[in-house]
C-alpha cells in the first residue's frame, strides 16, 4: 500500500511517504507565517523519482489542534490532489498529548483505513475535513 501523509503544526511541517511497508519522512522548520513549498516537500521523499502522485492508494493529513491555519492549508492540498485523483483522504486526530511524528502519522492512517468499512466511502475527500475543539483559547497578548 502506498500513502502520503502530511502534517503541519504551523512552524513545523513533515511529509512522510509508505512504499508497503518502508516509510521516507521529511520534516522541516520554517517560520510560522510561512506556506510551505509542497513541491520541496514532495522532492524530499522522491516524488517523480520513485513514485507519482497517482500511485498513491491514501492521503492522509493530522487535524492538529495547535495550529488550524495549517491544518487548514494541508487538509486543502491533499483534499485538492485526493479529489482529482478519485483516491482516499483521512484525518488522523492528534492533539498536544500524542504529538504524532510523521512516521506514527502514516502507520495510523493505513491501520485506520484497513479496518474501517466502507473505507472508499467513508473516506471520500469531500467528506473529509479540519475540525477543531469547540473550547477555544486564545492567547492574551499581554499575558
């Protein structure tokens, strides 16, 4: 099986690739403001070298709690690709206790997408998106 995760908390942003069960990661720090560059990404785990995009059996993104813009940014990528390829999308929730690595982040989304039923259905990209916690806390500026 072959699925491409994506995670992002803002300042930091991995990619991982699995090829059946070898997993290739790439993560990077960059500033929080910053959109990461996916064609970078993609180049550091072979993209076009040894595999393609339409290869790809699952996409899967974190719905990270720390940061919903770059949920957001990620989940619309992979939402964008998975939708044109008619392939799989899924969420793998993480919040600040499990702080996934890239690597558990695909491991996840395989065994979760291998026992859910319906898979195909239930993990159709337009039913698939960000969530966030409905207590809400903001950061006071002078605190």
């Amino acid at each position: 099986m072959k699925i491409l995760a994506i995670k992002s908390s803002g300042d930091r942003t991995g990619i991982g690739l699995m090829l059946n069960d070898e997993i290739n990661s790439f993560t990077m720090d960059h500033d929080r403001k910053d959109r990461p560059n996916w064609d970078m990404f993609l180049d550091n785990i072979g993209h076009k070298k040894i595999f393609n995009l339409s290869e790809i059996d699952l996409f899967a993104f974190e719905n990270n709690q720390n940061s919903f813009t770059a949920t957001r940014i990620t989940a619309s990528f992979l939402k964008g690709i998975a939708t044109a390829l008619k392939k799989p999308l899924i969420s793998i929730e993480d919040n600040s206790e499990n702080n996934l690595d890239i690597e558990e982040l695909v491991i996840i989304a395989k065994e979760k997408f291998l026992s859910a039923e319906d898979a195909d259905k239930r993990f159709d990209p337009k039913n698939v998106n960000p969530t966030y916690e409905e207590d809400i806390k903001f950061k006071k500026l002078n605190e």
